[in-house]
C-alpha cells in the first residue's frame, strides 16, 4: 500500500484543528520552565544547604526522561489523592523537566555578565530584587537569547509526549485518524511536517532577535 496524497492531503485540517492546543502547551510550557528554571538558578546561588539541594534537584531533573515525569505525575500522584487532568500534567511535567535545562542556561547568561556590574549595584545600595530586574536581567537575557530559544524549540517538538496522555495536540490527532483508518505514513507525515514548519519559523525568529540584539550591542 503506497503513499496516498490525496489522502494526506485530507488529514491536514483535522491535525492542524489541534495546532492551536499543540502551541498552547509549548508557549505555557516555555513560560514555566522559564520561570521555574530561573528560580532555580537564583536559589542554587545562594549557597549553602539550599544551594546543594536545588543544585541535586537541578542534576536530579536532567538525569530523568520526561515521559518519567509525565507518567509519575499522572499515574502516581493518583495514589497520593492528587489528581490531576492530563492537560495539566503534561504542562506541568514539560516546564520542570526543562527547567532543569533552563537553570543552566541562565547560569551561563549570568556567569558571561562581568563582575562588576553587580558590584557596581551593591555599591549604588540597589536592593538584590533591583539589581536582578535592572541589572542582571537584561544583560542575561541578552546573553542567552540563542540558547534559550533553541530549548523553546525543543519544547514545542516535544508535546508529542503528551499523546501518552490522551492531550488532543497534533500527533495525537494523527494517531487517532491513524488507529481509525490502518494508514499511518500518511497522517504521521503531516504532523511531522507541520511540526518542521513550526520549528523553522521559531528558529528563524530566534535568530533575527540574536542579530538585533547583536546590532544594539554594537552601537
């Protein structure tokens, strides 16, 4: 049985009626792996006890495969009396499984930034709150605008992880028309290429914010 295009050509609408829920997880996912990742890192600068311990947790998170954390999430927590729907579970396993990732990329964007600015701040009588808003944090964002964007790519192909979880993001979609009609080449294809198609653009405006980043650098 070959390629049928004509075929594939009639799964497209159905797979992308579930572009929508497939951005959703990745940009909520990007947000809180962000968020959770940076906390991370400001936490294991502190050093000491807590130090040691994010730093374990860090290590702890990058050790672990995400289908790990979306299957122990959904499928433990139960046990415990927390239940969770799948929608959240697969959020909420994406954003701490790459905040252990993110946590390192803020460290590089942080270690890259000389010495003396937060000094400098220290000396001004900035409080660390201000000195991480206005000091640290856009000179990090700006160090790191590449890598971070790589990972939010990263993210987005990897909510396919959630068809695990019976999510009706992209691939999932194609499964289901895929189970229903024994033709998965065809379905599969579309979601793959979809997918590059999201990837390229994202990629494409990652570097076009390195290149202006680069260009307010420059003046």
């Amino acid at each position: 049985m070959g390629f049928d295009l004509l075929f594939a050509v009639s799964t497209v609408p159905i797979i992308l009626g579930a572009l929508g829920m497939t951005l959703l997880v990745a940009l909520v996912s990007c947000v809180g792996a962000s968020a959770i990742g940076f906390l991370f890192e400001m936490l294991r600068r502190t050093g000491g006890a807590i130090g040691l311990a994010v730093g374990f947790v860090i290590d702890f998170i990058r050790s672990t495969p995400v289908l790990a954390w979306l299957y122990f999430l959904y499928f433990v927590l139960p046990f415990y009396g927390v239940r969770l729907g799948s929608l959240t579970v697969g959020i909420m396993g994406l954003s701490l499984y790459y905040s252990g990732y993110l946590a390192e990329v803020f460290k590089a964007g942080i270690d890259a930034i000389p010495k003396g600015q937060p000094e400098a701040a220290h000396a001004l009588s900035l409080s660390r709150r201000d000195t991480v808003l206005y000091v640290i944090g856009p000179q990090m964002l700006r160090n790191i605008a590449a890598p971070l964007g790589n990972y939010f790519v990263s993210i987005l192909k990897a909510t396919p992880y959630l068809a695990v979880l019976a999510v009706p993001e992209m691939l999932g979609q194609a499964f289901d028309i895929a189970s229903e009609t024994y033709r998965y080449a065809e379905p599969l294809t579309v979601a793959g290429l979809i997918f590059l198609a999201l990837a390229l653009v994202i990629s494409q405006g990652v570097k076009h914010l390195e290149r202006r980043l680069l260009a307010s650098d420059a003046r």
